[in-house]
C-alpha cells in the first residue's frame, strides 16, 4: 500500500506544505469533482438523477440543510448566500495550488483558504458513499494546518495527560 | 410561494448564531475558527469549544441578523455546523 503522507510547516514567508502523490492527484481530482458541483444548475452532479432534477434537492441543501428557524428561512438563506457557500473560484485556487508546481509555500490567507476548502470537500465527501473513508484525513488536513499558523492553538483535551503524574508514567 | 433573496431587516431584533457539534471537526480547528471567524479571544474560544464539544452546541454570537447571517455563512463555509435564530 502507498504511503500517503501531507505535511504543512512554518517556515520563511509562509507555510510550506508537503504531500505525496497520491494525495496531489487523488484529492485534486475531489477538489475537481467539489468545483464542478458548484455550477449552477448541473443536472449531472452525481447526487441528482438529471431526470428528475426539477424534483431532487439542491447541493448546497444537502450540505447545509438547517441554518434557520423553519424550511423556508433555511432556503432563502442558501439563495441568499449561495455564491458564498458554493464559491467555485475559491475552489478552483485551492486546487490549482494543490496541484501545481512545487514546493507549496501558502501565505497565512492562503492557508485559511485550504482550511475552508477541505471544510467543504468534507461536507461534500459525506454525500458520497465511496468518499466517506477519506473524511478523516480532511480533518487530518486542516489540523496541520491550523498547528501551522497557530501552533498557540487549544488542543485537544483528549491528548493531554490528565495529571503530572500520568504525563510521567 | 416565490422564495426571497432578500434579507428581511427589523432593525433593533438580535439573532444568536448557535454552533453545533459533528463527528468531523477537530477540536483545535474549531478553537481555531472561532478565534478567526468570531473574533473570540483564546479563553473565550477554548470555553465555547468545550461547550460545543460537551453540550453539543453553543451561542457563539449575538448580532444584528445581517451579522449574524454573515457570521453563519463564514462557519458554514469552513466545514463547521452552525445556524441562526432569534435570540430571546
């Protein structure tokens, strides 16, 4: 089995971000398919049957199903937001930085981008039944990232020794 | 019934943007965006986070409804969980 690794760490300028193959094509294809989703009107987004796609709820109310007090609210609100919640040039740069030359070097804006962008790709991934192993590994993603710009960030509690005692054990 | 694009405004009324838990979001990620997004401090944040993660949701903020919206609009699109109402 390959080993697939990703790795993002301060440096000079930035973020250099390190990843093997794999992941650049694997994941750049998902950025790809979480890009075309976002086109307006799709009839070929693989959740719809293009059938029945006058029927069938939209993306973004798979993504975000209940933001508001009531059905109604919560669509108007996705109408509202949509070119935010569904923004495919926000997704188009990730992905090209993703796959593009080497080595990655992200600003800190940049990096708030992935950080938003594998957000996404995760919401997305639960909708497909063969992406939902790789769900982890966005969460993966965007903790490595966060502990790159901020490494003053809360931890997990979970990870912490309860006590001195069990730190030194 | 046509549906409305736009944002009904009933100056004065405050709305709560209420953050919920999930299975996938880290907990140093969700620190991270709080502090980013809502413009919470870090004890601020780390409370918050815990009350999501314990709880399973939290106010996170109180604001006008177009802030609250935008508000809304930012978690939702970093991954996290969140919805609007009204407060009180």
């Amino acid at each position: 089995m390959k080993h697939q690794s990703f790795s993002a760490q301060p440096v000079d300028g930035g973020v250099q971000v390190d990843m093997s193959k794999g992941l650049v094509w694997g994941w750049g294809r998902a950025l790809r398919l979480l890009s075309s989703s976002y086109v307006r009107g799709n009839p070929f987004y693989a959740l719809r049957d293009p059938r029945w796609v006058l029927t069938q709820p939209s993306l973004l109310r798979h993504l975000y199903p209940d933001v508001a007090e009531s059905p109604r609210q919560s669509e108007e609100f996705r109408r509202r937001h949509r070119d935010a919640l569904a923004d495919r040039e926000l997704v188009n740069r990730v992905r090209a930085r993703w796959t593009g030359p080497r080595p990655i070097v992200l600003t800190h804006a940049e990096v708030d981008e992935w950080i938003a962008v594998l957000g996404q790709l995760r919401l997305f991934l639960e909708l497909l039944a063969f992406g939902r192993k790789a769900i982890p590994w966005a969460s993966a993603f965007q903790h490595l990232l966060v502990m790159a710009v901020a490494p003053d960030t809360f931890p997990d509690p979970r990870s912490q020794p309860a006590s001195a005692e069990e730190a030194t054990s | 019934m046509a549906v409305s694009h736009t944002l009904p405004v009933n100056p004065g009324e405050r709305w709560q943007v209420v953050l919920h838990d999930d299975d996938h979001n880290l907990i140093p990620v969700v620190h991270y965006l709080l502090r980013k997004i809502c413009d919470h401090n870090w004890e601020t944040a780390r409370d918050l986070t815990m009350a999501v993660h314990e709880k399973g949701g939290a106010v996170v903020g109180l604001h006008d409804r177009e802030t609250a919206e935008a508000v809304t609009v930012e978690l939702l699109r970093h991954g996290l969980s969140a919805s609007f109402r009204r407060a009180g």
